[in-house]
C-alpha cells in the first residue's frame, strides 16, 4: 500500500474552476479539495512544476483565488499544491473545506 504523502486528506467536491496561464483562461473541474491542494480535470496540457492562477466561486459572490503547482500528473488529472494565496483566500478555503468535512460527518452518521 503506498503511504499518503498529504498533511491533510483531501475531501471529494466537485466544482467548476478557471485556470489562468500566460494571461489565456482555461474551464477546469475541481475534484477534491484541501486547504494545501486540489485535484483538477483539464483539457489544458501541464507538467509536474508548471505554475498557474486558479480561481472558483466557494459562495455566491466569494471567489477564491491561488496560485498552485502541478506535483502529480495522471492523464487529464492534475494534483496542485497552493504555492500563494491572499489570508482573505485563506481563510474562504479553510472554511469552505470545513462545511464539507462537516456535512460528511453528518451523513455519515445517518
């Protein structure tokens, strides 16, 4: 069994994102979701340690926005690490990844 490298589990939710290259926008989908990373679908075509912006609604009217890094590559499949992110960002993740946590414990427990 290979050892989970992340400091954090990540928690499936899709949602739909943009990805940001040289100043050319892209649609992506969001597959799971941390407060260190994300795991994208893309079209677009990206290498472990390419660099991008990437931005999608948590909240009516609350974007957040980062700068990640390809760290794992599988197919159309991307694994990111936030490399920069404002602590209003931050801070809209950290509490958007813990309403998931929260809503899978609920039903869990059903």
């Amino acid at each position: 069994m290979k050892k989970e490298m992340r400091s954090e589990p990540r928690l499936p939710e899709r949602r739909r994102g943009t990805l940001t290259v040289d100043g050319a926008t892209s649609p992506c989908l969001f597959q799971d979701f941390s407060t260190k990373g994300f795991l994208l679908m893309s079209t677009k075509q990206f290498a472990v340690g390419d660099i991008f912006d990437l931005s999608t609604e948590l909240y009516p009217g609350q974007v957040l926005k980062c700068k990640v890094q390809v760290r794992r590559v599988d197919g159309d499949c991307y694994g990111t690490m936030i490399v920069e992110i404002s602590e209003p960002c931050a801070r809209l993740c950290r509490q958007f990844v813990a309403e998931i946590y929260s809503d899978r414990l609920k039903f869990a427990g059903r």
